[in-house]
C-alpha cells in the first residue's frame, strides 16, 4: 500500500486528503488579500487553469475579515496563512475558510492555541503545520532530522488537545534535503503531507527544481497535495504541478503533448505550431495524446500512436487520427486543423483509455 493511502483521512472543502491515492493541487495568491476583487481575479484564474486548493496570506485583521467576501466568490477550498496571531486564525474561522495554516508553537500562549484548536473543532477545519529548512527555531542546522523535531513539537501540542485534523508540510530550499525530510516525515507521522520546494526559483529553474523533488516523492507514494513554487505568476505553477502529476499518472483529463526534439530533417515551421498547441492545450480538459513530429523518420510512427498527429514535410503534412493517415494538409493549415481535430475528439471511448 502506498503511503498516502495509509495516512489519516482530513477533509478540506470536499477533498478528503490522505487514506486514498488522490493527489490535489495548491497554489497562493500574490494579490493582498485585503484587495477583494484582485484576490479572487487571480483564484478564478488559477481555478480556470486546474487549481483545486488555494491559499491567501492573512498579514492583519482587514485581511482576516475579507475573507468571508472572497470564499463567498470562489469554488474552490480556501486556506488562510497565518503566523503568530491567533486572533487573526479565529475571524479566518468566523469567516468560514476550509483550511487554517499555523504553527501552534508560534504562539506563547497554551491557552490561545486552545482557542483556536476549539475553533477548528466546531467548524470541522484542519490545520497545517508548515515546517521551512530556513526559519528552524533556535538557529538549528538544516537537516531532515531537525525540520522532523520541529513539526513533532507543533504536533505533538495539537495532540495534546484531541485535535488530530492535521497536514504537514516540510520544505527547503534544497531539493535534496527536502526529499529526505519528507522521506522521514512520513516514517514518523500518521497525516497526510502537503508537498514542495520552497523558493524553488523561476519558472524555468524553479519548475525544474520542482518537478524533480515532487516527483520522487509522489512516485514513492508520499504526499496528498502539491505546490510549484515559482517566481512568477501562480497560474504557472498549476500548469507545472498539472505536468507532473499527468507524467505519473495521477491526474486524469489531461492533455499529453508529444514533440520530436527537432533536426535538419524538418522542412515547415514545426516549433511554433508545437508551442501554439501547447498553449492550446492547456485550456482542454481531455485525456488526448497530441503529436507533432517533423520529419518522415520516426514522425509517422509516433504520429499513428497519438489520437492525434501531424508529421511534417516540406511546407505540408500529413494528418493521423488514431494511427490512421486521414489527409495531407498545408502547413498554413496545420493549427486550425489540429485545433479543430482536438475539439471534435471524444476521449470517453475505450482507444482513448488504453
């Protein structure tokens, strides 16, 4: 059994993390959440782009209580971020957010960690202990034994008093130290993880860096949620937690794009129209393999195991439909045909499974 199946089941939203094989993806804002509008502009859009959990920081009271207006105005769970203040985690809760992201150790006193873990209690809402290589307390060295220590400590304060509704997540900087931290994180801990690199970089490096890290893990079992942490738009890192998960068979309905890696051999302008359909792709939800080879060599073969290909010739190509040759079409023609083919194509069929 894989680990994700045998961790405790928490519920966030509709999603039950952990006790099942589902992977879930995260983002967070870059809006201030006080800003409403902005705010839920931007979690529409990670919505639209696959986004199934998002998180907004919560810096002061004003942000705390736009929070009620934007879970009003969004379809997906809601997740406060939340450091220090315990008032701030009690007006998230009044304001009926799915998830509250705390470090109980962060705050002094036992009885306003009480407060909160009541507050969750009533409303049904976990918490997730956050542990960084970065800010461990007490200047402890960066190491996968002490981001364990650290989230025992929060744990076991939650536990002291019943409250057992947690996810845990212990990201670095460094992916290898990430990857052993969560390793051990989850010999040592019966809930379900929240997977990623911290400050993993841009979306070039950092998704990289993260595809790396997230992707070991999730091949070994370990983790029930996912964050691509990049410099850049967050929309980004849904489309890069969306690669990933598809690569390892986790995520269903989506696009899969195959593309030869280009020689002397192509003769038409095979690069733009495989990032055009690229980008295309990335609005459909269907399980559809899309290839668009360049040349006579290996083009037709790969073409004809797609549900969908082109391989190109001189200033033409040849369309397949499921391993079929359908038509030669110009190459002026090429992305609105292969546009139209993949909007016509019906992936509920038993080719589209296999």
């Amino acid at each position: 059994m894989i680990q994700r199946e045998a961790t405790r089941p928490v519920k966030v939203g509709p999603y039950q993390l952990g006790g099942n094989s589902k992977v879930y993806i995260q983002s967070m804002t870059n809006t201030y959440t006080k800003d409403v509008e902005a705010t839920v502009k931007q979690i529409k859009q990670l919505t639209d782009a696959g986004c199934e959990i998002v998180r907004v920081a919560v810096l002061d009271m004003v942000d705390a209580k736009a929070l009620g207006d934007i879970k009003k105005q969004i379809s997906i769970p809601l997740v406060a971020d939340i450091h220090f203040d315990y008032r701030l985690a009690l007006e998230a809760i009044r304001q009926g957010v799915d998830k509250i992201r705390l470090n109980p150790g962060n705050i002094p006193k036992r009885e306003h960690v009480m407060e909160v873990v009541e507050a969750c209690k009533e409303k049904n809402i976990p918490i997730r202990i956050g542990v960084n290589s970065g800010s461990l307390p007490n200047r402890m060295a960066p190491t996968a034994e002490n981001m364990v220590e650290t989230a025992k400590h929060h744990v076991e304060i939650l536990e002291s008093m019943g409250f057992y509704d947690i996810v845990l997540s212990l990201k670095a900087t460094d992916m290898k130290l990430m990857i052993e931290a969560y390793r051990l994180a989850a010999k040592t801990f019966p809930y379900p993880l929240h997977l990623g690199v911290t400050e993993a970089g841009t979306a070039f490096s950092g998704a990289i860096k993260s595809a790396m890290g997230i992707g070991i893990l999730l091949a070994e079992g370990i983790g029930s949620t996912i964050r691509v942490s990049l410099t850049d738009n967050p929309v980004l890192e849904i489309q890069a937690a969306k690669e990933i998960l598809k690569n390892l068979g986790l995520k269903e309905k989506v696009p899969n794009l195959i593309s030869c890696p280009t020689c002397g051999r192509i003769q038409y302008d095979m690069i733009d129209i495989a990032k055009r359909i690229e980008q295309y792709l990335l609005k459909v939800n269907k399980t559809i393999n899309v290839a668009i080879m360049g040349c006579a060599v290996n083009g037709p073969g790969e073409a004809t195991h797609a549900d969908i290909g082109i391989a190109g010739g001189k200033g033409e190509a040849l369309l397949f439909r499921r391993g079929k040759v359908v038509k030669k079409i110009k190459e002026s023609e090429v992305y609105d045909v292969l546009v139209e083919e993949i909007n016509n194509f019906d992936d509920s069929d038993s080719h589209a499974k296999e």
